[in-house]
C-alpha cells in the first residue's frame, strides 16, 4: 500500500514514531501462560456448573 504523504511529510511520520517516547519495552510473549490461563478459567468453570447442577438436580 502506497503511502498518501508526500516523502517529505512520511520521513517526519517516521522520525516520529522511532523516537525513544514511542519505543516501549515489551516482555516476550509467552502462549504457554495464556495456554494455561485459558486451560484453568475453563476448567474451574467447568466444575463450578457440575457442583451447581448437582445441587439443583439432588
């Protein structure tokens, strides 16, 4: 995709967006934490429902 800007409008774009305000440091992102987060919040809501189903029906 072309840019709209004239080079010289896009190279202040540019110096803009590398200047050290914009540059936050990140951690790595790690899918085995979410993996296990998503894992646990299903299987804990999953035992929730069998206990509340289990207190309805008996």
């Amino acid at each position: 995709m072309s840019s709209r800007l004239n080079p010289q409008d896009q190279q202040r774009v540019d110096s803009y967006l590398e200047s050290p305000i914009h540059q936050v440091p990140r951690r790595p992102f790690k899918v085995w934490i979410l993996l296990a987060l998503v894992a646990g919040s299903v299987l804990v809501l999953g035992l929730l429902s069998r206990m509340l189903g289990q207190l309805v029906v008996a």
